[in-house]
C-alpha cells in the first residue's frame, strides 16, 4: 500500500514561530500536494509541486511555503504563524489522479 | 478556474433509506469527478471516480454516482443506507492529467438515524 506519511499529528504552536510540517511518501510519486482543512470550507489547495525542486501555489498560499528537496519529502512551511492558521493540513502524493492522502496534522496556533 | 458546489452542508437520513448527496461543478471541458469519505477521526478514502465513458458509476461501499453533462451534476447514490455511513463526503473535480490537481467541495456531513 502506498503509504504518505505526516510526521505529527497534533501541534501547538505559538504566534510568531516558524513551523515545519513534514509529508513523506513511499511510492515515488511525482505529484505532491498540501491542503488544509477546515469547517465549513472543504479543502483548499495551499501549494503543491509536480518534481524535485518544483512548486506552485495553490488557491491559498499566502503565509506559507513549500521545500521540495527529495521526491518522497514534501514540507509545508509557515514562516510566521498565526491564529488564523489554526487548521487541520492534509499531505498528499498521487499518480493518475491515485490520491493518497496522509492522516493529516491538526495544527493549533496559540 | 473549476469549482464544486455541495449546495447540502448536512443531511439526516434514517438507516435503510435511499441516500442522494449532490454535487454541481464548473468548468468548461469534461472534467475528472471524485467522490471521497471521510469518517470520524480518519483520513480521505476515495469512493468512486469518472473520467470518461459510461456515466453511471460503481464505487465502493455500494455507492454510485451519476455524471449528467446537461446538469453539471455529479450526484451520490445509495439504495439503503447503513449506521457505519455516517461520514462528511466530498465531492471534487479535477482539470488536467498533468498537475493532477482536485477542487473540492464544501462537503456534506451525513447522520444516520436509527
């Protein structure tokens, strides 16, 4: 089974801080994707990136960024956080429209 | 740009009931069309699918869904509901094989009722 990975799935951050969420995927997909999710609102596409060292934005990019480095390692980045950044980020990687999605990081801004 | 409209933010249904959960979309061409799960406290599980061909399609769970071009409708179905249904189910649309990136809907939250 393809296997997407989300290094943590609660997180308590406070204003300000730099934040690092971590998506590993194990079956070499080239397409990679961060959403977040929240009531009310469905998922929102934030970045994603289609090859090592490639990125887009999505519909809602502002306030965060994306690393890309390594094919199976795709990081959410948010440079400075905030309250309104409180959210649950789902990772996924697929092939063919194959989503895979992570179990996702309920991040909560303090 | 495409967009998905899920025009029922919450649905009540009575177990062994018929299930219509709907779905409108936008965009111009013929579009990719997803329908996903989410249970409590779970991750997204893909129901079905279309990207061409016959417009009634299985999924699993004894789901279907229904492409009507006419309509830009891509409605759920299900015959007979089950407790373990009780979900948030989105719909979702994609554009292009080559980004392989989904607009979602707003989602519909289903409740079971004995």
């Amino acid at each position: 089974d393809v296997k997407v990975t989300q290094s943590s799935r609660y997180l308590v951050k406070r204003t300000g801080e730099k934040v690092f969420l971590e998506c590993v995927q194990d079956m070499d997909h080239e397409n990679m994707f961060w959403y977040r999710q929240d009531p009310g609102l469905g998922l929102r596409l934030i970045y994603f990136s289609y090859d090592v060292k490639m990125k887009e934005k999505g519909d809602i990019p502002e306030g965060y960024s994306v690393s890309r480095e390594k094919k199976e390692r795709f990081s959410l980045i948010l440079e400075s956080a905030s309250t309104n950044q409180t959210s649950m980020y789902l990772c996924a990687s697929t092939t063919n429209y194959g989503y895979t999605f992570g179990s996702g990081t309920r991040l909560t801004v303090v | 740009a495409q967009s998905v409209t899920q025009p029922d933010i919450h649905i009540t249904v009575s177990e062994g009931a018929s299930l219509e959960l709907r779905c409108n979309y936008s965009y111009g061409a013929t579009p990719y069309l997803f329908w996903y799960v989410q249970s409590p406290g779970q991750g997204l599980q893909l129901l079905l699918k279309y990207f061409s061909g016959d417009t009634l399609v299985q999924g699993i769970k004894g789901f279907e869904a229904e492409f009507k071009r006419s309509q830009s409708s891509f409605n759920l179905r299900k015959p007979s509901v089950h407790w373990s249904d009780a979900a948030e189910y989105f719909c979702a649309v994609g554009d292009d094989f080559g980004n392989e990136k989904l607009t979602f809907g707003t989602g519909t939250r289903l409740t079971i009722i004995p």
